[in-house]
C-alpha cells in the first residue's frame, strides 16, 4: 500500500507539534508543513508561552482540562531531560492576583500544575491593590527556540517543509492524500470561517534576568512572565483590531503597570514591543471535513481557533487531530483496496 501523503497548513506552534505527533504516532505516512511564515515571524513566536488555561466558553470544561493535563505531561517530561535547554521548556512560578476575590478560588487546572495553593497574607503584602491571590508552579516555553525544536524533530522524523502561501485547500489535491489545517487566523480566509477573529496582542520583551517569579493579575491584562532569555511584560487584548505595528502609548501603558507591581523592573534594559494577533473562537474548531468538487474529495482535518491558549493545550490538540487523521488514513485504505478489486 502507498504511504498515504499528509500536508499540514500552518507552522505556528499548532501547525508544527501536529506535525511532529502525526510523524511520531503513524510512521506509515509522509508529513510534510506548508506555510507562508516560519519562526520567528508567527504570531506563535510573539507569545509568552506560558502554561496557564485560557477558558474556550463553548468547549467542555473536562475536554479542556484533559488538553491542558496532556500538554502539561508531554512538556514536564522535556524539561525532565536533557532536550529542556535547547526545546526551551522551564519550570516557573509566582503569583495570580485578584483586585477582587474570584467566585471560584480554585481553577478546573488547579491539580494539573504544581503547588497549588492560595497565597498567604506576608505573600501579598507585595500587593495592596490586591485582595486575593493564587501561587503555583507551571512550565513555560520560550516560543522560538520550541518552534525550532518542534520543526528538527519533524525533520529527524522524516518530515518535510515547504514555504509557501495557500490561497485555496484544492491546490494542494494533486499532491496530498490528506490535509491538516492549522492555520491560526489565516483560516478566516482560507476556511471563509466568520467566527474565528483576532485578539491583538503587544508585549515588551525586556531583558531583566533578576526577575524569576512570574505575577499575572487575573484580569489576564498585566502580567510579567520571565523566560530562559527575556522577561516579558503584557499585554493587551483588542478585538477585531489587526494592526500589527506596536503602538509606543500602549508600550508605555504596559511598562508602567508592570513596573507598580514589580519596581524593579524600571531599570530593565534592551525593551522591544512585539504585537501578535491571537486566533479566537469560542472553541478551538478541531474536527474532520471532507471538500466535495464535482465527483472530487479532499479529507481535511481542522485544528485551529486557539486563541489565548495555545501553548496551554496544543499537546492535547495535536494528539486529538492525529486520531482524526488515523481515521482519513483507514478510509482512504479502504477505498484503495476496493479500486485495486
Ligand atoms: C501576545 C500574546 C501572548 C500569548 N501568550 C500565551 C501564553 O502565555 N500561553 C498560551 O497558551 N498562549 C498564549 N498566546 C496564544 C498563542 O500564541 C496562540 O494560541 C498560538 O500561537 C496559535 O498558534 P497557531 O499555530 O494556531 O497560529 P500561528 O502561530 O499564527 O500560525 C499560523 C500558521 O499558519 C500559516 N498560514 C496561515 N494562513 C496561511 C495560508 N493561506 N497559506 C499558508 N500558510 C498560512 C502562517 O504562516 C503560520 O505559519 C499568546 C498570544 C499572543 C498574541
């Protein structure tokens, strides 16, 4: 039987750990990544990476907590080996803090990270503006030098790369027996999907290497995150906005409200603003369609609309659009063998 021909839209983070969890899980099959924009140009390598759950209001809550429990194994075992330096995965922890006390005080993900527990009255002291406050241990990624990693593994694995921009799925049919597409906000386009929008995100990514506890106030719209390399400070959250030039008062917005909760980070150096558009939804579409032309079929497996999230679950994702993968793969079998009768 012909190895059946994978072709991956999309070399963000989504794009490339499907990649790497199809080659892994189905060896029988060829895997090769499409894109127009490789690292460090996604708005995957704009991301603080963290590993904190952003909520999907329309996916169910034990669907995502098991995405996250996933993605949050898959990367403690990289940190527990010797890839964790150059994969750029590290443990991290701090504080989430509350100006006014959650209803639920304990997250769905609370027993999927380490440590956690509420912060004691000494701890936030830091903090008089805040009344509440949540202390943990998770995994952050330091975004390129994962999506480098992600995209070695692939290679190693016998997997391909080609850049190249998509305008229409059909184009890739002569080719490819399969098509995965994870192509963040682009698939407003390609997949004419009205729901999915962006989020405008603009970071500084400072240098403060003193910095080695991270603090989120629990609105999600300040937060300072330290990395392997850089600190970055956040952030902000505009709907419908695709402007992806940095806005120098936003910056100035950002520095100061990370500098009242942290003063040390006054004197950081080497301060660059990066802006990314988050791919949302209210739930990641990751589902199988099949494109019909004339007497034509394209199997298309969906896996994009991450959102603020990304990071959190793409491990849990990834494997979900490999299931859906072996699925295409025993129909397109089939149907091979009932042409060779
Ligand atoms: C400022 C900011 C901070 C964030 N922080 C966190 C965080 O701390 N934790 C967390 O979990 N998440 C975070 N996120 C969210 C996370 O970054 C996203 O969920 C994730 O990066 C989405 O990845 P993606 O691969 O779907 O999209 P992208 O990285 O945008 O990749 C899409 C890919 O598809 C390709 N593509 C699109 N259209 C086409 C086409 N027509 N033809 C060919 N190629 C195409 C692009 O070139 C690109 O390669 C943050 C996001 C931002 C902006």
């Amino acid at each position: 039987m012909a190895k059946a021909k994978v072709a991956v839209v999309g070399a963000g983070l989504i794009g490339l750990s499907t990649a790497v969890c199809i080659s892994e899980s189905i060896p029988s099959c060829s895997v090769t990544v499409i894109a127009d924009k490789f690292t460090p140009n996604t708005t995957s390598d704009v991301a603080a990476g963290m590993l904190i759950p952003h909520i999907f209001p329309d996916t169910p809550v034990h669907q995502q907590k098991q995405w996250f429990r996933e993605t949050f194994d898959y990367l403690s075992g990289i940190c527990n080996s010797s890839q964790a330096s150059e994969a750029g995965i590290h443990l991290v922890s701090g504080w989430q803090i509350f100006k006014t006390i959650p209803e639920k005080k304990t997250p769905f993900w609370s027993d999927v990270v380490l440590g956690f527990r509420s912060m004691t009255e000494k701890e936030m002291k830091k903090f008089p503006q805040h009344k509440f406050g949540q202390a943990f241990t998770t995994l952050k990624c330091d975004c390129p030098p994962y999506l480098l990693w992600l995209e070695k593994r692939l290679k190693e694995n016998g997997g391909y790369v080609h850049v190249r921009k998509i305008e229409d799925l059909w184009e890739l049919h002569s080719d490819y027996d399969i098509i995965v597409n994870c192509s963040g906000i682009g698939s407003r386009k390609l997949m004419r999907d009205r729901e999915i929008h962006p989020i405008r995100g603009q970071v500084l990514k400072v240098h403060a290497p003193w910095i080695k506890h991270f603090i989120r106030d629990g609105d999600g719209l300040t937060y300072i995150y330290p990395g392997i390399h850089d600190v970055t400070l956040g952030g902000t959250r505009q709907k419908d906005n695709w402007n992806l030039s940095p806005d120098p008062s936003t910056s100035k917005g950002i520095f100061d409200r990370c500098c009242a909760l942290e003063p040390s980070l006054h004197t950081a150096q080497d301060v660059k603003a990066r802006v990314g558009l988050r791919p949302s939804r209210s739930s990641v579409r990751l589902q199988k369609e099949i494109l019909v032309r004339g007497s034509e079929k394209l199997p298309v497996v969906n896996n994009y609309g991450h959102g603020s999230g990304g990071f959190s679950v793409h491990q849990g994702t990834a494997k979900e659009a490999t299931r859906l993968i072996k699925e295409c793969i025993a129909v397109l079998e089939m149907s091979r063998c009932k042409a060779k009768l």
